[in-house]
C-alpha cells in the first residue's frame, strides 16, 4: 500500500509536470503529506531506499536524500535493523484539516435518491456467521450441495468460450428460462411461454424493473397490510400512493377497497403471505382477479417460500387462474439454495417484456452468465428436486426444536410461516426494544411491528430457524429464554 501511494503521486507529478522541483523533493513532499493525511499510518515501515529507488524507477541516493529530509523534520525514524520507521503522530488535527478543509460543491442528488434514502428500510442485512440466528429469510444454507455445485462451476469454466465472456441477453438465457418453464409447469401447474420469464437478480429487482415500467407520481399501488418493508419503501420511493389492504385468515380482504381505475398493481404473496404465514384460499384468489378484471390493474404474485408452505396440498397460483394476462408472476432461487447466488425470475404479460428489457439493459444489464449456465445444469441434473426435498425435511425439524425451546417465551399461532416464525411475547414486551437487545447478544430478529404500513400494528418478533443447526439453536434459546423469560 505504501509503495502505490508514493509511486503514484510522484508519476502524476512526473507526467504533468506540475512541479520544477527536484525529485528527491518530489519524494519528500508526497511522503511527508501522506504521513500528516495518515495515508502512511504511525509506525508504519517504509520500504528500503534501494526498493523504493527500484518501484519508481529513481536512483537510490535520491531516495536516500528524501529519507533524510524526512528524518530531520521528524517524520520519520532510522531503526537498525529494522529499517525506516513512520514518528510523527498527530497530536491535534489543524495540520490536516488545514489540507482537507478546502471546500468542495457537488452536484445535489435527485428528489428520487432522496426517497430511496427516505424510505431505505433499517434492517440488520450487515451480519457475521457469528448473529445468522435468526435472521428471517434465510434457508437451510448448511445443507446447500456445495461439492455438487463445485464441480458444476469447474465443468462450466472447462468448456468455456471467449464467447462465454461477452455480453448476454438482458432477459437470460433460453436454456435457463425453459428449463425454469418446464419446472414451473410440473412444480406450480404454471404454463407460460418461456418468452416471458425474465431472469433477474432477485424480488427486489423484479419488483424495480416493474415499479419503474409502471408506476407514475401518485398511481396506486394495493399492499397487504402487513408487507413486506423493502416492497412498501420501493413504491414510495417512485412516489406511488400505496393503499393498505388488511388480511384475515383467508389472506387479502380486496373486498375492503373501493373500485379505482387509478390503481395500477395489487401486490400480494398468496402462497405465504409475508410475514404472518397466511396461505390465500382459492375464493380470494379469484376474487383478486376479479376486482383487478374491473378495475383495469395488474396483479404482482410474489410466490415467496413457495415450496416451504406450498408442498404439500397446494392451491392454484393466482397466475395459473388468470384468464386475462393480468398477473406478473415473481420467484427466486436465492430462498431455495442460498442468497448470494442472486437469480430470480419472474413471468410478465406479453406487452411489457418489451419495456422491462429496455429498463433492464439500460440499468443492470443481465445476471452473470455462469450463474446462469450452473443453475441451468444444476436443474437439468436432479439436485435441485433432490434439494428442495433434503431442505423441507431439515426446515420441518428445525422449527420443531426452535418452538419447544421457546415456548416459555413465546406463543405461536398454528399458521404455517415458510422459513421463519413469529414470536408473541407472553409478558407483552416491546419489539423493536427486544430486537435491539437481542442484536447486542449476536442474535436477529425482526420487530413485526414495522411490517405494518399503518398505525395499527400487532408486535411481536420475526424470526428464522431453518439456517441455524441444533448446536447454535440450543445455544441461543437458551440465551433468548435467560433475556426474556419472565
């Protein structure tokens, strides 16, 4: 690091020709203001004359002249045997803010960063191994094939082509998106043309790419209420008028909101509603259709856990029930193996694949071609099916363990939540408080509280299991039950 910072003031000097100096002068300066900026820390070592004589290309004595001035004015230190030595400490920071005070004016960020800054939702996304109990979201990733997905990767870099290194379809590759047509068809009894999955980074993206091919200042947007905070805050961040819609057992109560042609998308998680764990009845379902039918709006189906709550007696998606091309269907594979592969999907109507990809290929540009071609083959092999079966197992196990551990703390209802949980405090104890004291003992959770778009909320806490082995889980329980019992 010490060598870059030096041998790339002195070549921006040598290559303007800012200075007459000498260049042992030259030396000297960038050092000495590198030392008071503290770019070269205290009792750093600096290379030897001879090193940094050859780095720059310089004769030795020059640097050895430079290193004199240096030690005269104190800077910095000859220790035999150990070489030259950073002295000069700070004591007060007038010298250097006397350099960096220069005042600088910059461009005004846009009304639209603004809101994003406004409404960027305060999560604990910034965690250790250490704190991943129980951060909602997660899946099982200690059970992910990584030694199958190894060997995927090698095999895919073996065959490589430069013409593997250039640019890709923004909407993906066809042999990904028909391989996810076909999975869907046998999985979700989902039949698209595979023309219209896009594939994407994740819900997020999706719901970007959507929000921005749609949404002008104050269209209407249907939430469940509650909802999923990063949805919520990306709408309002295009300055949409989100319009909360209240769920009971059955899911969205769309018969509570009033007929407007205004509204241009109801966003809904139907197979497990985030976060209460609500799987949407078929009525409803249709209901939905019907009200978007009337209205002239699109309909946004976020599958979320999907094969978490949805393996077992599934119910049609609101997709496959659609007789109008009125619902953009989203997923992703970042819940099903692990978040950083980031690839997601989603299927839209056919007269918006044309401005989503214009979105898309002037923002983003498409998801890593690799990615795609191991994900493809990973499908086309059998792991994922083999997967997703090992995953529900383990998830089924886990979350017995976490609700018999803390079921002196917590009540549960019978709702089945997907990969995460919510915890209502016997003793009625403030959520937002709780998931600050818990994240000081490494250990997340989500206060239900901020799930809700209104005044009118319900606490409790949100939390994931199903990536925390027993070991951890155990130790960890016993920690929530030593903070919280009463």
């Amino acid at each position: 690091m010490t060598y870059n910072i030096i041998s790339r003031l002195i070549s921006i000097d040598k290559k303007e020709n800012i200075a007459r100096k000498s260049i042992y002068k030259k030396v000297f300066e960038n050092i000495k203001n590198a030392i008071i900026n503290e770019s070269i820390p205290y009792k750093t070592k600096l290379p030897s004359s001879r090193e940094l004589a050859k780095d720059l290309n310089i004769s030795r004595s020059t640097v050895i002249k430079a290193y004199d001035l240096l030690s005269f004015e104190r800077f910095i230190i000859a220790k035999k045997g150990s070489g030259y030595i950073v002295c000069f400490k700070q004591k007060n920071k007038s010298v250097k803010e006397k350099i960096v005070s220069i005042k600088k004016k910059y461009p005004k960020v846009s009304k639209k960063a603004k809101l994003f800054q406004k409404y960027s939702y305060l999560s604990t996304d910034n965690f250790t191994k250490k704190n991943v109990a129980f951060r909602p979201g997660l899946p099982p990733l200690d059970m992910f094939p990584i030694k199958t997905w190894k060997n995927l990767s090698n095999a895919y870099w073996r065959e490589a082509t430069p013409t593997n290194l250039s640019y890709a379809p923004s909407e993906g590759l066809d042999t990904l998106r028909i391989n996810i047509a076909n999975y869907l068809k046998i999985y979700r009894n989902i039949d698209c043309e595979y023309s219209q999955i896009i594939i994407v980074s994740g819900s997020l993206h999706s719901l970007y790419l959507i929000g921005n091919s749609l949404i002008d200042k104050n269209d209407k947007v249907i939430m469940e209420n509650p909802t999923f905070p990063r949805a919520y805050n990306l709408f309002k961040s295009l300055k949409a008028d989100v319009i909360p819609c209240e769920v009971d057992k059955d899911g969205i109560r769309i018969d509570t909101i009033s007929n407007d042609s205004k509204t241009k998308l109801i966003y809904t998680t139907p197979s497990n509603q985030y976060p209460l764990g609500i799987k949407m009845s078929k009525s409803r379902r249709l209901e939905v259709l019907e009200w978007a039918s009337k209205n002239n709006s699109l309909i946004i189906e976020d599958d979320y856990d999907h094969e978490f709550s949805n393996w077992e007696n599934p119910i049609p998606s609101i997709y496959s029930l659609d007789k109008e091309e009125r619902v953009i269907y989203q997923g992703t594979f970042n819940k099903l193996l692990h978040p950083s592969l980031r690839i997601g999907y989603m299927i839209v109507p056919k007269y918006l694949i044309d401005p989503i990809k214009s979105i898309y290929e002037q923002s983003s540009r498409f998801v890593p071609v690799s990615s795609q071609s191991i994900l493809n083959n990973f499908i086309t092999n059998g792991h994922l099916n083999k997967h997703i079966r090992n995953v529900i197992e383990i998830s089924k196990e886990r979350k017995k363990l976490f609700k018999n551990q803390t079921k002196d703390v917590f009540n549960y209802s019978k709702i089945n939540s997907g990969l995460h949980i919510i915890g209502k405090f016997k003793n009625n104890i403030d959520d937002v408080s709780s998931c600050k004291m818990l994240q000081k003992n490494n250990v997340i959770a989500y206060p239900l509280s901020n799930y809700y778009i209104n005044k009118e909320k319900e606490y409790g806490l949100v939390m994931g299991y199903s990536s925390v082995n027993n070991k951890v889980m155990k130790e960890k329980t016993d920690l929530i039950n030593n903070l919280f019992s009463t």
